[in-house]
C-alpha cells in the first residue's frame, strides 16, 4: 500500500493515523489543511490549493490527511490505493477538537497551518455537528463517483483505528 487517502470530520484522528502510518509504512504525509488555508485561516484560491495538492502528490506513495474532496477529490481519490473513513462519535470528534482548542502544545503541529491556532470556530463545530447530515452523504456521492474501484475502509472507534494501524505491516 502506497497511496491512501484518511477522511473524516475535524477531531475525529485523520491527522494522528497519518503520522501513525506514515511511520509504520515509511510513507511522507501530505496534511491538506497547510496546503489550503492562509494565517488566521483564511480560506486559500483553490487553482492555487490545487497547484499545491498536485505537486505533494507528484510521488508515487504518500499519506493524505483531510478531505476537501468538492476541490480535489479528483487528484486524491482516483489514485488512491485505499481510502480510510474515520467514523467517530460526535461527541468524540467534539471533545478532542475542543481539547486541541485548550492544549498550549496544539500549536506546534505539523497539520496546523501557518499563522493559524486551533480555536473553537464556527466551521469547525458546525463540520461537527452538521457532518452526518451534511457532509457524509456528500462523501458518500464523491466516492461513488470518484473512486469507485478503491476499497474503502470504515473505522468506527479507537480500537478499530489502533487494530488497523496494527495489521498494517
């Protein structure tokens, strides 16, 4: 496995299995977020999101942490090997936002955008509360139409997640 794309709303581990894998599988990462958003999250032009996200993937094997799928489904999923689909409970991908939000450590990581904090935003909670109603079914449509062929895995949980970190080798 050379190529694999991690979905799932904020809080809910994307970046943390990335790094979990990239160093299991010796594969770079490619978090999209610092690829897309400017200081104080500002939203980025997406031809230049796009520019970016295509020369990260110019390799033949990486890691990419997030979705953005409306802006570049098109270079990630098609080429993926495997899609990984984390689905956590609400109230799991809320508290782990929100502690981020908290941690004076949080700052430092490398999925973090330059210039930018993790801060309790509107789209932030919404992308949380509002993503079963919103966002899966939208997934759901773009990996049917994108990636119709990439086996997908669905990881409910933290010990989902860690049994599947496990059985990599």
């Amino acid at each position: 496995m050379r190529r694999v794309v991690i979905l799932g709303n904020s809080g809910s581990g994307k970046s943390r299995l990335a790094r979990a894998l990239g160093a299991r599988l010796g594969l770079p990462v490619v978090h999209l977020d610092p690829l897309y958003y400017g200081p104080d999250w500002a939203h980025g032009d997406a031809e230049v999101f796009r520019r970016r996200v295509r020369d990260a993937l110019a390799g033949e094997a990486w890691i990419v942490d997030g979705a953005f799928l409306a802006l570049v489904g098109d270079l990630t999923l098609p080429r993926a090997e495997l899609v990984v689909w984390l689905q956590q409970p609400r109230w799991l991908a809320l508290s782990r936002a929100l502690g981020r939000c908290l941690d004076p450590r949080a700052g430092g990581r490398a999925d973090l955008p330059a210039g930018c904090r993790d801060t309790p935003s509107r789209e932030m909670l919404a992308d949380i509360w509002t993503y079963e109603a919103h966002a899966r079914p939208d997934m759901e449509r773009r990996l049917a139409d994108l990636a119709p062929g990439v086996p997908l895995r669905r990881l409910q949980g933290d010990r989902a997640i860690s049994a599947f970190v496990t059985e990599i080798a």
